[in-house]
C-alpha cells in the first residue's frame, strides 16, 4: 500500500485533472527546480574542477559519468523503495539523501580530493535518482492521461528555472571567487592558486544542503495524494499476464531517454570550455557562465512554449519539430567557428527542452499497473548521461567542436522516436483501475 491512511487516493484517470492537486504539483515543482538546479552546478563545477585537479577531457567528463551511473544503480532499487514506503517518505529519503552529499563536498574541498569529490556527487545523484523515479510518473499520471505530456513538460519547465538559475549562483560563488574562473584559456595557474581554488566549492554546498532539508522538512510536514492501484507495481499473479516488452512506445523510449541524455550532458558539461576556445569566443570561464544562462533559459522557455503547444498539437509532432531544430543547430555548433558557433549551441537548449518530458510522458503511456517499473527503467535510462567521457574521449582525440557530430546523431534517434517509435501499443491501462484503499 502506497502512502499513508491519511493521504488522499488519486485515480491515474482523475477526472478532475491537476487543478485539484495543485499544492501537491507546486511542492513537486520545487522538487524538479532543485535537481535541476544541483545537477547544473556541476556544469559550472567542472572548468573549476579540470583546473584544480589538472585533469584532461576524459578526466573531466568521468565526474559527470560517475554521476549518471547513480542513475543506473540506484533507479530500480527506487521502485522498489516507493513501493515499499510510498511515494512521500521515499522524496524525503532522496532530499536527505542529496544534502548528506552535498555535505560530503566540503571534506572533498579542504582535503581537496577528487575521490572523495567522485563520491559525493555519486551520493546526490542517488539521491536524485530516486527523486527522478517518485516524482515524473506521480506528475505524468495525477490528471487526464490525453494532456500528461503537456503537464510533466510544464512541471520540468519548472527543472528548467532551477538550470537557469544555477550557472549564475555558480558563477559568482564558484568561478568568480578562484584564480582559474576569472584567468583566460592557457594561463597558468600555480599550486597554491589552485588549492586555494578548491575551497570556493564549500559555500555553496553547504546552502544547498541547508535548502535540501528545509524542503524535506515543508514535504513531511504536507499531504501528497497517493496514486490508485492501476499505478501500482502489477502483483505476481497479474504480472504473469503483463509484459513491458509488449509495449513499444516504452522499448523504444528507455534508448531514446538515454541517447538524449548524452546530448544534453555532452553539451552542457562541455559548453564552458568549448566556448573558452580562441577560435570560438576566446572569453573566461566566468564570462562563458553567464552565456550558459543563455542555454539553460533557452531550455526554460522551449518548456513553457511546449507545454503549451502540446495542448494544441499531437505531442509527437511538437516533439519531432524540436528535434529537428536541435540537430540543425547542432550541425552549425559543430561546423561554424567564431560567435556564430557559440549562439548554435546556445539555441540547442531550445531544441532539447521538451524531450526528456515528453519521451517520458510517451514511454508511460498505456502502462496502467506497469507504470512504475516503467519508470524506473526510464529514468535508469538517465544514466546514457555516462557515456558523456565518449565525448570527452572524442574531444581529446578529434578535437572539442569535432566531437558534437556525436550529439547530432544522438538528436536524429530522437527525431525518429518522435515519428514512428512512440506509437503505443498493448494498453495495460484500463485494466486495474480501481481506486487504492486508504
């Protein structure tokens, strides 16, 4: 049984939709604002990181690899959590979780230690992950199931003001306080510079940490409704009878999930230092933060925009419009130089807005009892994110711009998923619908 005897029961079919649950969308809300808000700090962590600790490309695409892998180890191990203790005090759990992390990032900044550093963002990206797995399917399936795709994308609009805001909070308490945020592309940076470096990480970890409890306080303190049991885990007996292989829609989404995301990252985690480059920009690493701004808020907006165009449009269309605006631009960022290239990859946040949201809503669809197996194998999917040192190993073979020819094959598996591989087939929703009991 899911949740508490307090907690109000919600059909995935509600009728009434999302208006009657809007306190509990909001607080989710801050919930999606916050991953994404702790997840992009990492892209303005890294230049700082590369410099600390000298590392190479490869070197500093494995600290976002080691972050996706928590995804991949703990997704399934969530499922089962949210099933065992309910979707409410599994968020708890995850919000407790990322700031124990977010902790563990001060030790790994005075020692300093790239092990313990690994380690930390591993411990919050657990933490994440089972957020991930909590909160997606509970958005995707509060209200009418015709319009969830236009409501989750609206929910990760809200992911996406966490992405806009943090480049700046890092930018200004990380890169502009250190030696190598505010020096060009090749100076060199002493011992001591960069020890002292690595202690502007402390600061805002710890803040992060603090605002990570405050919510896990407001979230034991509300009242989440609890999802009916055509979202639950199917029993052993009607699992017998239903497979999630049989729906094509999720087969192909949990690929589609996790090539996107190695387009995502790729670009986020090497947007800073590709735009460093003299033949691109030729600006700091602090400058280059705030044009970061400019990638994330492209995402904001295209999730806002879609969300509205999906309640207008078949939601694979708006999909397959975007995608193919992404890989456009993205055959520009990796063939154009000058300023030229740098606005090309700024616009890709636009094109990448609504995919994981929309792949999501689609892959769940139909699922009725599978709904949450589902989702876990989808957001295990997030950790196609990994792969991220591919492009870091192509970077340092073939050259930095060269390697986002990876990144537009990533967008035409989308553009595919958008025109034929979302088609849903073998709807397991109908079955199991009767509401939980309290």
């Amino acid at each position: 049984m899911f949740g508490s005897a307090q907690e109000p029961v919600v059909s995935p079919a509600a009728a009434e939709g999302p208006a009657s649950y809007r306190k509990s969308l909001a607080l989710l809300a801050s919930l999606f604002f916050m991953w994404g808000f702790i997840t992009v700090i990492n892209n303005t962590l890294l230049p700082h990181l590369r410099s600390v600790f000298e590392l190479n490309y490869t070197q500093t695409t494995l600290i976002e690899s080691v972050w996706f892998i928590a995804y991949f180890v703990a997704s399934i191990p969530a499922a089962f959590l949210i099933e065992r203790v309910g979707y409410k005090k599994a968020i708890i759990i995850g919000l407790i979780v990322m700031a124990v992390g977010a902790l563990g990032m001060v030790p790994a900044a005075r020692i300093p230690s790239f092990g313990v550093t690994l380690g930390a963002l591993f411990v919050i990206a657990c933490g994440i992950a089972l957020l991930q797995v909590a909160a997606n399917p509970y958005v995707a399936v509060i209200g009418p199931p015709e319009s969830s795709e236009s409501r989750l994308t609206l929910v990760q609009a809200f992911n996406s003001m966490g992405t806009f805001f943090a480049p700046y909070f890092g930018g200004y308490l990380i890169l502009s306080r250190t030696v190598s945020g505010t020096s060009l592309e090749g100076t060199q940076i002493t011992l001591e510079q960069r020890m002292a470096d690595a202690q502007a990480t402390q600061l805002p970890y710890i803040l992060v940490a603090v605002v990570l409890v405050a919510i896990a306080i407001v979230v034991a303190r509300s009242s989440l409704p609890t999802l009916g049991s055509g979202t639950r885990r199917a029993n052993a007996e009607e699992r017998k009878r239903l497979s999630l292989w049989k729906h094509r829609n999720l087969v192909f989404a949990v690929p589609a999930i996790f090539i996107y995301l190695i387009a995502e990252i790729g670009v986020a985690n090497l947007f800073i230092s590709f735009v460093i480059l003299p033949e691109i920009a030729g600006i700091t690493p602090a400058q280059a933060a705030n044009y970061l701004i400019l990638l994330w808020g492209g995402m904001m907006v295209g999730r806002f925009s879609g969300s509205f165009l999906m309640r207008r449009f078949p939601a694979t269309r708006v999909l397959a419009a975007f995608a193919l605006f992404a890989t456009v631009v993205m055959i520009g960022a990796a063939t154009l130089h000058g300023p030229i290239a740098m606005w090309c990859l700024i616009l890709v946040g636009l094109g990448h807005s609504i995919m994981f949201p929309a792949i999501f809503a689609m892959g769940i669809k139909g699922l009725g009892p599978l709904t949450e197996e589902a989702s876990g194998l989808l957001i295990m999917a997030i950790a196609g994110g990994a792969l991220v040192i591919v492009q870091g190993w192509l970077a340092d073979q073939f050259g930095l711009q060269a390697s986002f020819w990876l990144t537009v094959a990533c967008e035409l598996y989308v553009l595919w998923y958008a025109l034929w591989g979302s088609k849903p087939t073998n709807d397991a929703s109908a079955e199991d619908m009767q509401p939980a009991e309290a």
